[in-house]
C-alpha cells in the first residue's frame, strides 16, 4: 500500500503541476525517506482517477501503521503537511512563477497562486466543502451565512500534549513569516507546504498568503513582515491602496485595532481582502456629504446595519487624507446622547475598520465606525451582539462579519439538525439542553409559519438565522439605521468641515 500511494501522490504532483515530471524519482525518494524506507517497487496501479484526500489517508494509515505518527487528526496534519512538501517548489521558484505571471495580469498571477495554494493542501478543498453556506435577503441587501465545519476539532491526545508541550515563541504568532516551511508542533499547525509572496507596502516588507479556511473566493491575508499590533493610522489606509494598485481586482480590508471590534489576532498587524464583492460593497450612499476641503472626493453614509462613511475618487493620496481626517476625529468624538464616549478612564473607543476597492476608474474606501465601550448590562460591549442573540452569536465581529458574511460556530450544525427534529415532532424544545437556548427565539418565529413540513424545515431555519445575523449587525452599529441614528451620525459628520 505505501508504494501504491507514494506513486499516486507523485503523479497527483505531476498531473496539478507542482511536481515536474523530472523530478519524479527525487520526488519518489524524499517521500520514501518520511516513511524510514530503503525499497521501492512501480506496484501498477490507477494514476487516471486520483483523489488527493483518500491518497493522502492511505499515507497516514499507513505512517500509523508504522508507529511514525500517533493516530489524532493532529498527528495526522502534521505528517501530511510533510508529504505535500515533498511535491513542492522551493518558495524562490514559486515566487519567480508568479513574477512571471502578473507580468501578463495581476489576475492571472492570482490565479496561479490561490490554485497552487489549493493543490498543495495548504487550502483543503476537501474539508472547506463541508461548510455550509447561503444566502439571506434583507432590507440591507443579501447576506452571506457560513456554518464553519473546516477547522478540525482539537482531539483530547494532542490537548494533553500541548499542555506538556516546551514552550516556544517561535513562530511568535500564525501570521508571522517564519511560518514559512515551519514544521509545526502539537500547538502550532504544520506550515511545511506554506509558501508566502513577498509585497512591498508604504515602503515596508509585507507577506501575501491565502487563509487556509477560505471563507470566501480567493481570501486572503497580507501580513507585516515585522512581528508588530494592529494599529489603525494614516498608513494602514496607504497600504490598502498599494495593495490595490497592484491587485485591482481584489478588495482589502483592516480589522479595528481594539479589542471587541477587532480581530481574533490583534497582536500582528494584517489584512484580509480577496476577489470577493460582499452585500456591503454593493450597498447604496443614502446621505451624501461634502467635506470642505476635499469637494473633489466623493463622500456620504451608506445604507448598511452598521454606520459607514464611504469615499471615492481617483487620487488615492487625497483619499487618505480624508479618511485620516476622519479618523482623527472619530478618535477623539464624544456625543453623550448618543452614547458615543471617545474614552472612560484613560481607555480609548473610538476607532475604525477600513475596506478599500477599485470600482471602475474611481478607488473606494469604506469607513466603518467602531466603539468597544462596555456597561454592566453589556459586558462584552455596547456595539457587540447583544445576550439575546448569543444562541446564533457570540463572537466578536470583526471585518469579515463587518462587510456581510456571518462566520458561525461548527456547533449550530447539530443544533440546527436537533431543532428541525424538535420542531416536526413537537417536541419540547426546553427539554434538551442543546436546544434551551435557541427555545424563545423558535417560539417568536414559528408562528409566522402556517406550514413547518420536512421539506422546508432547514430552509425556514436558515432564513431565521440570517435575520438573526442581521440583528447582530445592527446591534454592532453606532448609529442605528433610524431617522434617530441618522441624525446623531450627521452631527458628527457636521464636525469634519
């Protein structure tokens, strides 16, 4: 079996193009030597119907098999990340090719590299499948809903081993560049086959790579070189626009670099973009402004849940002037019958997520206004779902979220499946402890529908979902979409002149 499975996976490597076909014996050869074996013989065997998945099973079965490796997904990630090195070009070779191909359009070299990305196992298409996604139309346009299933569950062995695990600070974070061609340890995934496209942005050394769990087409990440925090100033929005005159074809956004409306890493200063155009993207300017000073730029509130100022022009250097305008005043705006509080106690609050694109000849950037001030009745933050809401989400929302894709916990899956159950059979939900939590929010919307059948249980429990992540949008919003918060946003708009 090792041999059968080493020749599918060389020729898997032949057949995508990571492998040339000149390299078929070293290739053969480096994969023997993981395995520990001095033999090898050309057992035949299928090379037309080749699935990289059950390959690579067959592999790690048969390193188990061995005593090489401990049988836990872990382990097993670990291992295979190895086996696909073995199948790759050096990160210089691969970094050559995609010169070589934006020289005939920066879509092309990104296509190159998101499938090169994908055949080499660093992106798997075949967990990123299992998750579910639709669509959800609202008053603000349609949302995108993700159940994520793609992120393996930590088993209870590689938990342990981590606890005993040496500490290590190297790399220091997932995002650092060191992750390159890093082994990996039971506390830190296997980068073997990560392979990083150097950038340069406002002058500095920047990493271009593709998140192993896609959310959506071609997302990506593009990380500082240097190992430093998120922080939102003038140069965050010069590099969103260096990234975009290099890639016009893709949008590039910033988490807030505070905690709550942050990201999951504020600890390394990066983006998230990719060739993806999400619900927000699309949504209407509702009120235009002028900003004096800057009449040549484009400018007003955008009709979506959470409260956001867009630009647009053609000079991306006026463009940033403008939006560290105002950011600057943001930073420091407080409207107490808005409650809008700059800072408390010396904590600031105020900050912002920005998202630039190109669309047409004119350069957009979205301004999304961010406050992380918590009360007693909110602990985990004002703008933040709110408890009644946590059932769907309790995570914090950050860019992704921001622009209109709800990113769900894997265990909203079974629960979902339960409540379809539950409610065909009648059952009571409050009996279930899976089930409590989502009790008041089925007993509010059930009644709306006059006939619940097996056919359209899950599609009525996805619709419910959706305006349940529309709540939370508007929950995370400054400014509430109402004639109310409407005008509380407009007084501050009135101070940028």
């Amino acid at each position: 079996m090792l041999f059968e499975g080493i020749k599918k996976l060389v020729q898997y490597g032949i057949d995508t193009g990571l492998t040339p076909r000149s390299e078929k014996i070293y290739t053969t050869n480096q994969l023997l030597s993981l395995f520990q074996e001095e033999n090898y013989e050309d057992v035949p065997c299928d090379l037309v119907h080749l699935e990289l998945e059950e390959i690579l099973t067959c592999l790690l079965d048969e390193a188990v098999s061995r005593g090489i490796i401990e049988d836990t997904s872990t382990y097993r990630d670990l291992f295979d990340a190895k086996l696909m090195n073995c199948l790759l070009p050096r990160p210089a070779q691969i970094q050559q090719e995609f010169q070589t191909r934006y020289q005939q359009s920066p879509l092309t070299a990104t296509e190159y590299y998101y499938k090169l990305s994908q055949d080499s196992d660093y992106i798997r298409r075949y967990r990123i499948k299992k998750d579910q996604k639709w669509k959800v139309n609202t008053e603000y346009g349609s949302l995108d809903i993700t159940i994520n299933l793609s992120k393996p569950e930590k088993d209870p062995k590689a938990i342990a081993a981590a606890g005993k695990a040496k500490s290590s600070t190297y790399p220091k974070c997932l995002l650092c560049m060191e992750n390159e061609g890093y082994a990996g340890r039971v506390n830190h995934p296997a980068r073997d086959n990560h392979r990083i496209i150097p950038l340069t942005l406002d002058g500095r050394e920047w990493g271009f790579q593709y998140s192993p769990y896609v959310y959506y087409n071609e997302h990506c990440i593009v990380f500082n070189g240097e190992h430093v925090p998120m922080k939102i100033d003038r140069h965050t929005f010069t590099r969103l626009f260096d990234f975009i005159k290099l890639f016009p074809h893709y949008f590039l956004g910033s988490n807030a670099d505070l905690p709550i409306v942050g990201g999951s890493i504020l600890s390394h200063d990066h983006f998230q973009g990719g060739h993806y155009t999400f619900a927000m993207a699309k949504a209407p300017i509702v009120r235009p402004f002028t900003v004096v000073g800057y009449e040549e730029i484009e400018a007003g509130i955008v009709k979506w849940p959470l409260s956001v100022i867009r630009l647009r022009g053609i000079d991306t250097d006026r463009l940033t002037s403008l939006a560290d305008h105002i950011l600057k005043n943001w930073r420091g705006y407080t409207d107490e019958t808005a409650f809008i509080f700059a800072e408390t106690d010396g904590v600031p609050h105020n900050t912002i997520t920005p998202i630039a694109r190109k669309n047409g000849e004119l350069y957009e950037l979205d301004l999304v206004l961010r406050n992380n001030i918590t009360t007693d009745e909110h602990p985990l933050g004002v703008f933040h779902p709110h408890e009644a809401l946590h059932h769907i989400k309790k995570e914090n929302i950050g860019l992704i979220e921001v622009m209109g894709l709800a990113v769900l916990p894997s265990r909203l899956k079974h629960e979902m499946d339960l409540l379809a159950k539950y409610i065909l059979e009648c059952k009571d939900l409050r009996s279930n402890p899976d089930l409590l939590k989502h009790a008041d929010w089925v007993e509010e919307f059930l009644p709306s529908y006059p006939t619940v059948t097996e056919e359209n249980v899950q599609q009525i429990l996805q619709q419910e979902i959706g305006k349940v992540f529309c709540r939370v949008l508007e929950d995370a919003g400054v400014y509430k979409y109402t004639p109310e918060g409407t005008e509380a946003f407009l007084r501050f708009i009135r101070t940028l002149s």
